[in-house]
C-alpha cells in the first residue's frame, strides 16, 4: 500500500491504495462501488466503463498507479441524492436499452462521457462511439436511441453534467 492521490466520484480516497491493482478492483473490493461491473477483465467488453478526468475508461485496464490526481467518476455517482435518475439513465428506461443489465452501467458511463467529447446526437456517430461496449442480450437499437436522447437532455440542461 503506498499513497496514490485520486478522488472517486468527487471524495477523495482516504487510506492506502495497492498502486498494483486495476481501477475495477480498487472501485469494487476496496471502495465497495459495485456498480462498475467486470466482464472479459480485458479490456474488451467495456462492462467496467467508468470516467476518468473526463474520458471514458475500461477500468480493468488501467492500473491505480495511473491514476495520481485524477478523477474517477462511476455509476454511482450519477443520480441526484434525492434519488432521481440521470437524463441517461432515464432515457435507458424509457427505451428498453436493457434487459439482464450486465452491460448497462458501462454503456451508461461510456455514453455520458460522449457529451463532452461532442458525440453528436445522431446514431451513426453513437453506434460508432459505442464500439467497445458490448451488449449479449439488447437489440443495440434501444441503446442507441437511448444514448441519443439521453445527450440531446445533458445538452440541454448541462448543469446535470456536474
Ligand atoms: S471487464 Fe473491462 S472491458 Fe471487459
Ligand atoms: S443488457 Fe444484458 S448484456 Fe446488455
């Protein structure tokens, strides 16, 4: 354990980390932020997606000695503490983008974090921004028109992008 300096969804992590382990494994065996799912543990499937300074990452790929002074932001961390959904994952509802669940904390960080790299609203673009998520179960077609709502909605009140 030796002192790496990161904050995870806006509180810093107090402690020591094992600059050794994955960011998956510091968010769910340490940190207890089970949202963050692990898949292929490859870098291949995108079920560990989570944000980091901004950009989406495959959290089983990158090693917590990575990560000094960065900003890790997980599923978690998403709806408001009142309860109330994010416009993504409100828009994952209202158009089925789910079934079994597995993938969709990883398509829902991997599509927040399109808002700031200006994805444009549009499917074409989402589907190609959407290439390192996988899905077994969902018609990708619910997941698309979710991602495309759920950007126009950030867009339009971006102070939910805090
Ligand atoms: S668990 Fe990280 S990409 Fe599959
Ligand atoms: S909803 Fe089951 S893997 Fe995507």
């Amino acid at each position: 354990m030796t002192g790496v300096s990161l904050s995870v969804n806006g509180q810093p992590v107090v402690g020591g980390v094992d600059p050794s382990q994955t960011l998956l494994e510091l968010l769910r065996e340490q940190l207890g932020l089970n949202g963050t799912h692990a898949g292929c543990d490859t870098a291949q499937c995108g079920a560990c997606t989570v944000v980091v300074n901004g950009l989406a990452q495959k959290s089983c790929n990158v090693l917590v000695r990575q990560l000094e002074g960065a900003s890790v932001r997980s599923i978690e961390d998403l709806a408001a503490p009142d309860g109330t959904l994010h416009p993504m994952q409100q828009a994952f509802g209202q158009h089925h983008a789910l079934q079994c669940g597995y993938c969709t904390p990883g398509m829902v960080m991997r599509a927040v974090a399109m808002a700031d790299e200006d994805v444009p609203a549009e499917p074409e673009a989402v589907r190609h921004a959407l290439c390192g998520n996988l899905c077994r179960c969902t018609g990708y077609g619910g997941i698309v028109t979710a991602v495309c709502q759920g950007l126009r909605q950030m867009r339009a009140a971006p102070e939910r992008l805090a």
